[in-house]
C-alpha cells in the first residue's frame, strides 16, 4: 500500500486548505436543523460508527477527530481500513462504548466544535445540547440518507469536491450497473439470501439499502418491515432453497467453509454447488462509500454466463480506494478485501478474481 | 400402621385408577408424535413423511423424496421432537416429585435454585467462549451446586424445612439472577449477548442427535429413581413427623429426590436453556386427573408433560418463520394456567397441607 501523491503541486494544495480553513460553513442535517460554522471544525467528536471513515474519506486526516464510538475503533479492526488508514485505530474512543449513548461528559472534555449524533431517538441529542455542544444529526438507513453522510462530511471538512468524487463513483458504476440489470426479468435473476449468523436461529438481512436488482439478483428474505435483519429457522432456509448465499462481510467469525461443513445444510443447493460466498471487505459497513462495488461483485458471481461485467475489477477496486481516502491498497491487501481466501472453494472465484 | 398399609390407604382414600388416563395420554402421545414430525416451514405430506421413516427399517427400491426432505424429517424434526418429549416429561415428573415432597404446591425446579444456577453455568461458558459439553458440563456442575447450597442452607439439624427451603431457593436464584447479568454486561454485545440472551430463553431449535443421546443418558435414570421414591414421597407427604414415626428414611429420600430432579433441571437447562413454568403447572393438572398418589401421578406428569411440551415446541417452530423460544412460550402458558388453577384450589379450600 501506499500514499497516493496527487499530481496537483503542493502550493496549490495549501492555497485550496487554507482557503477551505477560512470558510464558513452551513448545511442542513436529517432534522432539517441548520448547522453552521465559521469554519471547518478543528475538533470533531462522532458517535455514529461509521462516521469515522466517511469522515476521513473526505477530510483525509484523523487529526481533527477528537473523540469517536469506541465500538467503531474495535469494529474497523475487521475492516480494510485497518490495513489500509491504520491511524483510524489510533482514535480516541471516548464518546461512546458501544451503541449511541453519549458519553457526555468525555465528550466534552475534548471540547468538539461539532458532533455527529444518531438522531432515531431524540434522548440520544439532547443530552449535547444541553452541555452547549454543536450537534449534527444523520439519519438512517435509506440510501440516499447514505449518500448524505458523504455530502455532509464533505461539507463540514471543507472539502466537497471530494465527496462529489466519491458520489461520481458511485452514481456512475450504479448507472452502468442498472443499464445491464435493469431489465432482466424476474425469471432470470439469481435468487440469494444474506446470512448474517449461522446457530441456534439463522439470522438473515432482510432489508439492506443496497439495491440487489442492480445486479441481476433477488434477495428472497427481503420484506418491507424496515427491520434490517430477521432471524428464521432451518425450515426456513430449506423453504427458500437459494441459488446463492452471501455472508457480509461484517460477520467475521463466519466462512462459507462454516456452510459446507454443516450437518444440517449438504442438501441446500447453494452449498451442494459450493456458492456460498463471504461478501468482499468493501461491503463491511452498510455506510461504507465504497460500497457501490458490492454491486458489480454480486453480479460477477451471481451470472458468471454474462462473462466478464468488469474487465479488470481488481483495478476498479484499487482506483476506487485512491478516489475514496487517497490510499492504494497493495494486491496482498486486494486480495484480502476480495476474501480469495475464504471463497476459494467457489468454482472460478479465483478466476474472476485473481 | 406399617408404610406399606399407609401407600395403600392413600392410595384408597383416592380410588381412581390411573391405568386409563395413563393408555389414554401414552396413544396422544404417540399420535402427536407423528402429526407433529408432519408440520413445519417446510411443506412435507404425511405420506411422504411416514415414507422416509420407514425407509430407515426397510430401504424404499423407489424414493421420490429429496435429500431435503430426508433431513428436514430426520436431522431436523425428529430429535428436537423426541428432546421435547424428554424434556416435558422430566420437568413435570420434577414438579411432581417435589411438590409431594415438600408438601407445598409452589415448589418446581426453579424455586429450589437449580435452574438459575445452570443458568448462571452456561452464560459462563459462552462468555468464556466455552460451547457443546463444556457448556453442559459447566451448566450441569452450576445447576447440582446451587441445589445443595440450598438444602445445606434449609436444613437443621438433619430436617429440612419447606419455608427454609423456599426462602433458600429465593435467595441462590437471586444471587446467580445478579451473576448471570454480570456476565451479559461483560459480554461483548453483537456475538455472545445475544447467544447468551437467546440461550437463557430456552429453545430446542438446534437440539441434534448427540444432545439428545447426552440428555437421555443424564436424564433417564434420574426420573427412574424419581418413581422408584414414589411410595416414599406418598408417605412423606403426610408430614415429616408422620413419615419418621413411619420408618421412613426422609432425609435419603429427600437427598435422593432432589438430586434427581437437579439432575434432571440441570440437564434441561444445559442442553436447551431455562424452560419454566412446566414443572410447577403440568403436576396440578395430573393431580386433577390421576390423584395425588405418586404412584399414579407420576406416570400421569410424566406422559402430561411430554404432550405439553411437544405441543409449545410446535407452537414455537410454526407460528412464525424464526423460532420463538420456548421458555417464553411456556411462561405465557404457565402463568395465567396456575392463576386458575390458584383460583380453583381455594374456592375449594386451599392445597391440603395449608
């Protein structure tokens, strides 16, 4: 891996931060509050787990990061960023153990200009407020809500025409994306369900914001109750019979090689035809800007007779990293956020992929 | 009055002869069984069912059924439904037991502190990371110590006092309640709170052949020395003073009887979680049927239990997609059943040793 250095000559660079530094600042959040600042904040506490990497995705420092969720240190060990922005790890994860709850008083010790707060219960707000803290609400979980924490770090960093890149990125592979899938009809797309947790109840993803049509795929779990995840048992499973299986990539302690080795599940289709497949690391956080990729991913597995939909994903993946935080992961790492290893008894994955 | 003459005058002063009731509940017993191997998520006919059943004693030269099919029947169904009745009948045999012995209608597996104390054991297992028969054997230690602290604590000078015992019982269960929360607010809350939450709410979902083997083998012997005591719980069910001035070895039996039914809790708790409210219901009902003759109220518990178990476990498995757990099934049963059957006995004048 290493620091990608943009071509632009470094003056203009201090020309465009200073000139970024002396700007106000002002932009609506999910609650329609008007936030503004005189400048881009110094010192920025967040409590929402992802924050961190959308965040730096657009600021491309750590330093102005005052205080984080300590669950998303802990949690994007998992993830490439470990590998790939090893200084998220350093963060101070004070704000919040785990869940949304604010650690007031730890937040304020770090005297933020501004912290990024969950806004699903308005007790999870308040609590800032009245110490006098500068809060900024995101929603979830709607897509475009997604897209809005990128537009929003952009804003608040100073730097919009990063996330308007990684927005470019994104509507750009979406659109090639739904111009080859968008019409496929239902008959002949690859049925799958997303298992999150593999025991006593088999937890599926019934509700991602991640739009499966893009890439010629029904997800047979899906419902509209807007709970993300639901939990079924093995009838269940045995019922829906899916071409596929995907496991996120968030569910770390499990493998495809956990499906196949299962007393329970040698006659599901998906593991008799050994398509059980880890999903790659850029789909680690449903918040993730890089998630677009999953789309093209899904697709390269899910119709392997439509040959090669990208030519060179490796390179797609490599180029989306350098957009996204500036960083170039190495091929040992793209081989890693690929999960070559864990889906090596896929038939052709390494093909695909190598 | 020898304690021979004494079984038989308890057992003429409540004439009714259990033989019926028992061939009655045996035939439910066995057919619910069959209808129960029958339903399920996964649509299977009864024929289908009884085909791939019989396969297993003389091989069909033409199966029509899939590899599916075969292991919903016979991996999935079927011991989950033979744990059910295992456990259903061990419970309530409990139930039975020591209601006679301690002359007290409140008191089941889980007053005398035994379930808690398992419970306690297999939350620690899971946060040591701790499954499979470690769990059980740690579950099962927890479960037989916590019952002897009990009857340590209940008992003076050689007598065992039921309130002493009651109060006893309160109080280990108390302070392994406060253990087991401990243990969750260690617990790291996306993997093992949730497995140690879903644990303690007691389920059969994942119950294999192994497990049941292992429930069978601890639990099996334990309800036969269960109705072996049954003549020595009739007579110490007249009083202590009456059963000693009898002959009767009431401490053994005592000892005897409480260590089989923590075995036989401790068992349950180990392989399938905490299931309540059986053991304390299920013996009021047989008393309404079979007397309060051991030597027919037990059977009668016994094959009670099993149907009513099997009965919530289908509950639990069919209403909806996920599996509920069956404990909470149980408490929403047991507890508005006991309300009316508390309302029943003392309209009637209150249980008789009051």
């Amino acid at each position: 891996m290493k620091t990608v250095v943009f071509t632009g000559l470094a003056a203009m660079l201090a020309v465009s931060v200073a000139h970024a530094a002396d700007k106000p600042i002002s932009f609506e959040d999910h609650r329609g509050q008007k936030i503004e600042l005189a400048a881009p904040p110094e010192r920025i506490a967040t409590i929402i787990r992802a924050a961190p990497f959308i965040y730096y995705s657009a600021d491309r420092t750590t330093d102005h990061m005052v205080a984080v969720n300590a669950d998303s240190i802990a949690r994007m060990k998992n993830f490439v960023y470990a590998d790939l922005i090893p200084e998220l790890l350093e963060l101070d994860g004070a704000a919040a153990r785990d869940g949304f709850a604010p650690n007031v008083e730890a937040i304020l010790a770090t005297n933020p200009q501004l912290v990024i707060q969950a806004m699903h219960n308005p007790d999870l707000i308040e609590p800032l407020e009245r110490v006098g803290l500068k809060v900024a609400a995101w929603g979830c979980c709607s897509e475009q809500q997604r897209l809005d924490y990128i537009t929003m770090s952009g804003i608040i960093s100073g730097h919009p025409e990063r996330a308007e890149a990684t927005l470019k990125l994104h509507y750009d592979s979406n659109a090639a994306m739904k111009a080859k899938f968008g019409e496929l009809a239902d008959d002949k797309k690859v049925s799958l369900v997303y298992i999150e947790k593999l025991g006593d109840q088999i937890q599926v993803v019934a509700n991602p914001s991640q739009d499966f049509s893009l890439s010629g795929i029904k997800n047979l779990a899906a419902d509209d109750s807007g709970e993300w995840w639901k939990n079924v048992d093995v009838e269940q499973l045995f019922t829906w019979n899916p071409d596929m299986i995907i496991i996120p990539a968030q569910a770390v302690a499990l493998n495809p090689s956990d499906f196949y080795a299962h007393p329970l599940l040698s006659g599901m289709d998906a593991v008799k035809n050994k398509r059980v497949y880890k999903v790659p690391k850029f789909n680690a956080s449903p918040d993730s800007p890089e998630l677009f990729l999953s789309a093209v991913w899904l697709a390269m597995v899910a119709h392997p007779e439509m040959g090669p939909i990208d030519q060179d994903f490796r390179k797609t993946v490599r180029d989306a990293y350098v957009t996204i935080y500036g960083r170039e992961p190495d091929d040992a790492l793209v081989n890693r956020i690929l999960e070559l290893e864990a889906n090596s008894q896929a038939p052709g994955y390494a093909a695909l992929f190598k | 009055m020898s304690m021979v003459s004494t079984n038989e005058t308890i057992s003429r002063q409540h004439g009714r002869s259990a033989t019926p009731a028992v061939l009655v509940l045996f035939a439910v017993l066995v057919c619910l069984i069959l209808v129960s191997i029958t339903i399920g998520r996964y649509d299977l006919d009864v024929l289908k069912v009884i085909r791939i059943l019989a396969d297993n004693l003389i091989p069909a030269s033409n199966a029509d059924w899939t590899v599916l099919e075969e292991q919903v029947v016979e991996l999935v169904r079927l011991p989950r439904i033979l744990a059910a009745v295992l456990v259903g009948a061990g419970l309530a045999a409990s139930g039975a037991a020591l209601q006679g012995l301690f002359r007290n209608p409140l008191v089941d597996p889980n007053i005398i502190g035994v379930t808690s104390g398992a419970g306690f054991g297999g939350t620690l297992a899971i946060l040591s990371g701790v499954f499979g028969y470690g769990l059980l054997a740690i579950a099962f230690l927890f479960g037989l110590a916590s019952v002897m602290i009990v009857k340590v604590l209940a008992s003076s000078r050689g007598r065992t006092s039921v309130l002493a015992l009651v109060l006893a019982g309160v109080i280990i269960s108390a302070f392994f309640g406060s253990a087991i929360s401990i243990v969750k607010l260690l617990a790291d809350p996306h993997q093992k709170l949730p497995a140690i939450t879903y644990w303690l709410m007691g389920s059969l979902a994942s119950t294999n052949y192994e497990d049941l083997l292992l429930m069978a083998v601890v639990m099996v012997p334990a309800l036969a020395v269960i109705y072996l005591m049954r003549f020595q719980i009739n007579i110490i069910s007249l009083g202590e003073e009456k059963a000693r001035a009898l002959g009767s070895p009431v401490a053994t039996v005592q000892w005897a009887v409480l260590g089989a039914t923590a075995v036989i809790s401790a068992g349950v708790v180990a392989c399938c979680g905490i299931i309540g409210w059986v053991g304390l219901v299920i013996p009021h009902v047989a008393r309404a049927i079979s007397g309060p003759d051991h030597g027919r109220l037990l059977p009668v518990s016994i094959l009670l239990g099993a149907i009513y178990m099997l009965l919530v476990d289908n509950i639990a498995r069919t209403v909806t997609t996920a599996e509920i757990p069956v404990g909470i099934i149980t408490s929403l049963i047991g507890v508005p059943v006991f309300a009316v059957l508390l309302r029943r006995m003392q309209s009637r004048g209150g249980w008789k040793s009051d």
